[in-house]
C-alpha cells in the first residue's frame, strides 16, 4: 500500500493537485457555514453570491475576458444546479455533524459518472462501479452509526447530490469553449436574484464576527469553485470527482478540533473503507491511461 500511494502521488496530473486543493478550501468553506446556525442556509448562499459576484467580475474585467461567455443557456442550468446544491449543502451543514454531512454528499460522484455518459460521453469501465461500491458501502457505514441523522437530511443530501452532478457534467461539457472565471461568474448571476429575494422577506441580521464568517465562505468558495473548476477541466469526471471523498478526512479532523465532534471506530473503519476504494480508482484510472498510451504509441511505430 505505501507503494501504491507514493506511485500515485509522483504521477498525479494537474487535474488531481487542484481537487486536492478545492477539496480542502470547501471543507474550511464548511467550517465556517457551521459556525453561523443562527443565519439562514439561503441568506449564506445570498452573501457567498454578492462576495463571488464582485470577485468574479473584477478579475474577468482586468484581464479583458467577456463575462457572458459563449453558451449561455448551458452556463444559466450550471448556475440553477450548484445553487440548489450548495443551499441543500448548507442546510445539512448547520445541522447535522460536519462529518455526517460530508459523506452524504458523496453520492455526487456517483451522479456525476451515471450522468457524464449521457452528457460528455464519457465511459465508466465496469470495474470502476465496483470501486464506487466500495466507497459507497463505507458511507453508508459511516451513516449507520450516526444516530444523529435523519430521513430528512439523507434526502437533502441525495438532492444535493443530485444537482451537483448536473453541474459537473455542464463544466465539464463547458471544458474548451469557456473561461473557468466565466462558469464560476454565473453561480452569482443566476443565484443573486432568487437567494435575494427570499432573503428580503426571511432576513436574519448578523453579528458582530458573523460577517468576517459570511465573507471568509464568499472568499473560500470562490477560490475553491475555481481549482474544481479547472480540475474538471483538465481531467474526466470520473477520475477527478472521486476524490472529493478525501474530504471525509478534512470534515472528522476539523469536526472533532472546531466543534467536538466525535464518532465511534466504526465510523473511523467506514472512514478507511472510502478512501480505499478512491484510492483504488485513481490507481485504476492512471494505470488505464498508461496502456491506452501505450497502445497508441505501439500503433504508430507500426
């Protein structure tokens, strides 16, 4: 096993380093939505909006890039998506452990390869859905011991999921004809007037350290949104999209350090189960693109 993943660290692409790194804002992204359970799911949604908007449109201006882009009915169904994603995500977040949350949402990859072979064409070898049940089963041990999770929060999380695999296959279906700052702009463009409006009528005023909180979200998600953005990008869903299960790791450590949560060994063997089974997807996939290379390479010396 050291073998396998000190190979898999000398030979990670681009693609992986930046979901690596999207993986870990998102989680201290999610420390600090948990540390606002007195403010709203949307009106946290609303302000990580107005924070991404400015940041978005100041960045794309200085470099003379179009802020509209090209196809702009696929760019609106990316925003639509990964804002009822991220406010579901919210909501689960403020009220059930980081942990818990997490790996509820999980299920994305899976959405995401089922989809992506509709959307972008893309194959998902048989052996890889045996990899995804591996990880899969040691979610759902991780859930089975977590009493503190409720049918209500399973189906947030499921919905979540859902609309997170949408928005996936739409940046990846995106992958040459966009900037990444131009996906990443109409999170904003779309979420801003439907986040604003019930935020009007369901307003809930912060406190003191609360806006530093609400514009570190707006800061990190906006930095972690673009890494998963280019990582998707520059890789095939089914192998990038996987390792969001590696947040599993950042949610127990920060969860138990931050908020004192605590979980059973069986929580911790289930923790083991998923990331042994990302592990071996990526150790897969990498092995797979070899031979195909090699392959191609054998065919053109013929």
């Amino acid at each position: 096993m050291p073998a396998l993943l000190s190979s898999i660290a000398f030979n990670m692409t681009r693609g992986v380093w930046f979901m690596l790194l999207a993986t870990l804002l998102f989680s201290l992204m999610n420390v600090a939505v948990k540390l606002l359970p007195h403010i709203p799911a949307v009106e946290i949604v609303f302000f990580r909006s107005v924070v991404s908007l400015f940041l978005s449109v100041g960045i794309l201006k200085s470099r003379k890039i179009s802020i509209w882009g090209h196809n702009h009915l696929l760019l609106i169904v990316r925003g639509v998506s990964g804002a009822l994603a991220l406010v579901l995500y919210f909501k689960m977040i403020q009220d059930i452990p980081l942990a818990s949350a997490t790996t509820i949402l999980f299920l994305t990859p899976v959405f995401a390869s089922i989809l992506g072979i509709f959307f972008v064409k893309e194959q998902v070898k048989p052996i890889q859905w045996l990899f995804y049940l591996i990880s899969f089963l040691g979610i759902l041990l991780i859930k089975g011991f977590d009493a503190r999770i409720g049918s209500l929060y399973l189906l947030l999380g499921f919905s979540s999921s859902l609309f997170s695999g949408i928005a996936f296959n739409c940046i990846r279906k995106l992958n040459t004809s966009e900037h990444p700052l131009v996906i990443i702009f109409y999170f904003p463009l779309v979420t801003l007037p439907i986040s604003g409006v019930w935020t009007l009528f369901n307003w809930v005023k912060p406190e003191g350290w609360d806006w530093l909180i609400l514009l570190t979200v707006g800061l990190l998600t906006q930095v972690a949104q673009y890494f998963m953005t280019r990582s998707f990008q520059s890789e095939e869903i089914s192998k990038v999209a996987s390792l969001r299960y590696l947040g599993i790791i950042y949610a127990l450590v920060l969860g138990y350090i931050i908020f004192g949560e605590g979980f059973g060994w069986m929580v911790y063997l289930g923790m083991a189960i998923t990331i042994f089974g990302v592990v071996l997807n990526i150790w897969y996939k990498h092995n797979l693109l070899k031979s195909d290379e090699a392959i191609f390479k054998g065919k053109l010396m013929n």
